[in-house]
C-alpha cells in the first residue's frame, strides 16, 4: 500500500543522513518515477525534504527538523533515550530495541552521544535469572497471559500463585512483579528473587482497572525506620562507610574511630547490618541492641562449638 510505502520511507530518512532515489527505488521494489512521487508527497504532508545532485546526491529530511516539531526538547529525548538503555541492558527487550532506534532516530546524528551525561546499566543489578523472570513476565504482560509460580516467603514457606502480571518494576536494589493473585484474590507484589518454577500460561484475561496503590501491601521503607543505632568502625571501612550511609551520618572521632548513627526497620534487620561488617564495626548503642548481639553471638559460638 502506498501510505505504508509513505511511513517506510519517512523512517528511512529519519535513520539514515541521506538516501539515494536508486536506493529507495530497489528497496521499496517501485520505478525512480514513483519514488519521486514519493518525495511529492511526504514533503506536501508538511515533513521538509530536500533533494541534492551529484555522486552524493538524494533525498534527506531538512536539518533540524527533527526535533522542532515535537514537544519534548533535545535534553528530554536523550534523557529518555539514556533510560532505556538503561532497561535494555537487563530486558534485551526487542520492543525495547526498536523503540530505541525509533527515539534515536529523532535525536541529530552525534547529539544522543552529547545527552548521554546521566546513564543506567541496570545490568549488574540483575542475576541472569532475574533477567530471564524480567523477559517472560515481560512478554506476558503484554500478551495479558496469566503466569504461575511457586512464592517463597520470609520464612522460607512456599506457596503456588498465579496471577495475572500488571507491572514490573525495581526497587532498592531488586526487581519487582506486581499483579492481580488469583490465589488470593487481591493485588499483590513479589519478589522476583522468591519465585521458583515460573511459567507462563495458556490463559489470556482482561487486564483490571487498578494500579500498584492498590496493594494492600505495605512496605517498610514508606515508614520510618523504628529503631535508632550507633556503629563505630574502623579506619578500614571508611571508604565503605561513606559508600553506605549519609554524610550527615557520619562523624570522625579524636581516636580515628568513625561514628555513623543510622536507623533499621527493625532490631533483627540491624543485627544482620551489623553482623555483615564482621569485627570492623560494633553496636555501642542502644543497650537493648548490644545486648541482643550479645546474645546472638553467644548462639553463633554454641553452633560453631558443636
């Protein structure tokens, strides 16, 4: 069809600096006559086309053109460019690849480059199973087939689920799947890390009016952690240190010990923080804390001791 032939060549032009009448002739399997047709029309739509003789010569959408017709400025493309490469690096998505070269095709030769000042690779917050989980739920968001899966809780129980998958998304430092549980029969949100044997199913269904509010879920980190703690550490864990909390955190005491007051959701969620420096750093307050590590590892000498 001729308006599909139109949009092909446009996106030709878009892709590419400049295109030889041959050239489109070949590939669109249509005479040089048509072509130039072709040319007629897409400028008389209003997209400016130039024509050049010569050994160089062709056809070439006007410079600038590009982007002074959309609404969004050239910062705004290569930051939307930038972040999906961002996720391209953990999906390999080809949607996600198709919309990229659609997007960098709006941006002037060289200029994504110039954009690129911010960048994500989101790669290497992603196991190769998690990417795999990210492509399947991916595709069956789209598709709206249900997924089923064995769910894993804090305590190592694990339940059957199927779902019907609305969004995936990352947080912290893991990946999220959030959906409609048909098991339970409310909104519900997983951790990828947690689901075992996941499977996309034959089943289609009509994708619900709702949106991630909706969970009755509530995460800890939209509260305030509810218990404060003093760490002192050592000269050796000051890169670390400065990597893991806030400057204003962090004080350096007269004998180089480095004093950090941080807060943890919970006492168990402190004493794992804690125990991960190893004897790099000790809790000096609360008592209450001290004392749980005490006795924490008092049970770590028991095991060890067997």
């Amino acid at each position: 069809m001729k308006l599909d032939r139109l949009l092909a060549i446009t996106m030709a032009l878009l892709n590419k600096k400049r295109i030889g009448a041959a050239e489109l002739a070949e590939r669109f399997e249509v005479s040089l006559r048509t072509v130039y047709r072709d040319m007629e029309a897409i400028n008389a739509a209003g997209i400016p086309i130039a024509s050049f003789a010569g050994l160089d010569g062709g056809y070439e959408i006007m410079e600038g053109y590009r982007l002074e017709r959309q609404s969004l400025s050239l910062d705004d493309f290569s930051s939307i460019y930038n972040a999906l490469r961002g996720m391209q690096s953990v999906s390999n998505d080809q949607d996600i690849a198709g919309l990229l070269d659609r997007i960098g095709s709006l941006i002037p030769a060289g200029k994504a480059e110039e954009g690129g000042t911010l960048n994500m690779d989101l790669q290497w917050l992603s196991k190769p199973a998690d990417k795999e989980k990210i492509r399947l739920l991916h595709g069956s968001i789209k598709e709206s087939r249900l997924v089923a899966f064995d769910y894993m809780d804090y305590y190592g129980q694990e339940t059957g689920r199927r779902i019907e998958p609305m969004g995936i998304y990352l947080k912290g430092n893991a990946w999220y799947v959030w959906g409609y549980c048909l098991t339970r029969l409310d909104v519900r949100v997983f951790r990828l890390s947690r689901i075992n044997r996941l499977e996309r199913l034959q089943e289609g269904f009509s994708r619900r009016p709702l949106v991630l509010e909706d969970s009755p879920v509530k995460w800890p980190q939209e509260h305030e952690p509810r218990i404060e703690a003093t760490l002192h550490f050592n000269q050796s864990m000051k890169t670390k240190v400065r990597d893991e909390f806030e400057p204003e955190q962090i004080t350096a005491l007269e004998d180089g010990t480095i004093k950090v007051i941080a807060r943890f959701y919970s006492e168990e969620a402190a004493l794992r923080r804690a125990l991960g420096y190893g004897k790099d750093a000790v809790i000096v307050e609360p008592k209450k804390l001290v004392d749980a590590m005490k006795a924490h590892l008092a049970d770590l000498a028991r095991l060890y001791q067997q």
